[in-house]
C-alpha cells in the first residue's frame, strides 16, 4: 500500500529510528566532549543491553533519556545547546528538544542522579558512576537499569523488563539485589511474565 506522500511505512519507521539514533549520538557526543559525567538511560540503554545478547528482541524508542548529576546540568545545558539542542522546563521535567522546531515527545529528556523522578517513586536515579561504555557512549549498569524500570513500573517497563527477562539477562537470582518491594515486583514478573 502506498502512502499519500509516496513513503511506505517501513521506510517511515526506518526514518524514525534513524532520527533517534542520531539524536541519542548528536547529545551523547556533545556531553563526551564537554568532558559532563551521564549516562544513557531508559529505552536507549534496554535496546543497548538487549541489542548485544539478541539483536531481534531489540524494542525502539522515540526518545533519549540521559541521567545527569544536578551540579553538572549547567555544563551539560551549555554543551547540549551548542549541539543545537534547545532546553525547556515545563512541569518540572527539563528536556532539550531536537532544534527549535522539535517537540517534546522527540526530545533528549534529563532525569537527575539521586533524586526520584517522581516524589512517590521508591528509589532514586542511581549515579552516573554505575554506567559502561557502549559503542561512543555511557549507559547506565544493568542492575542500576532494572532498578529504574522496577521503581517506575509502568507498562512500557514491565514490557521492557519482560525483554531482558526473555533474552536471560535478568532472571530468578535478580530479586534479593532490590528492596523487597521491588524485588516482589521482578518475582511478579519472573513468575508470570504475561500477567
């Protein structure tokens, strides 16, 4: 089937991916630089950890979530914008949309080390220091990544979590390195991964 504007929808979504890939490298590159202590965070550092155990588990995201230690989001502000990223905050959330024209659903989103993102959360973001290089950037550890998705916990989490659980990265000796409510959730999980 033909779309209106004469682009099939894989090569919509080939483009898509592709946007986001070069956002992830553009901001990443622009903190290494700057010499900014980060590290990748959700959907982008699940697709790193899955991509290099099973390649066709991999889940694409729309948008790049970076952890930053507060004290470093000036330099880190700075080093983004010269990028030709442009820096929002709204409702709380900074963001740097994808030049002036960029929306927030597609932007690089800053989530900060030692603090909750949301007040209700259990655990903090975990440091930067708990990161591994990756291809040209840092994503955040394995452990500090499932400690994340099992602290938020929405269905894209649970569904993230399930992929790693899936590909045998995260599996029945995982839950004592949590909180013991967090660890009910990954045995949830475990236990019955379509519940």
């Amino acid at each position: 089937m033909h779309q209106p504007d004469g682009l099939l929808a894989l090569e919509r979504l080939e483009i898509a991916v592709e946007k986001v890939r070069q956002r992830l490298l553009r901001s990443t590159a622009a903190l290494e630089s700057g010499g900014i202590p980060y590290a990748v965070v959700g959907g982008n550092a699940v697709m790193a950890w899955v991509e290099q155990t099973d390649e066709s588990a991999v889940r694409f995201t729309q948008d790049v979530d970076i952890a930053l230690r507060r004290s470093d989001f000036e330099l880190a502000r700075r080093a983004l914008v010269a990028a030709g990223f442009v820096h929002r905050h709204s409702s709380g959330i900074d963001i740097f949309l994808d030049g002036p024209d960029g929306r927030a659903r597609d932007a690089v989103h800053v989530v900060f080390c030692g603090e909750k993102v949301r007040p209700h959360y259990a655990a903090a973001v975990p440091d930067v220091d708990a990161s591994v290089s990756f291809r040209s950037y840092r994503v955040i550890s394995l452990e500090a990544l499932v400690l994340m998705k099992l602290t938020s916990f929405r269905d894209k989490d649970r569904t993230h979590l399930r992929d790693l659980i899936d590909i045998g990265l995260v599996d029945a000796g995982w839950p004592p390195r949590f909180p013991a409510d967090l660890a009910a959730r990954l045995r949830q999980l475990l236990d019955d991964p379509d519940g």
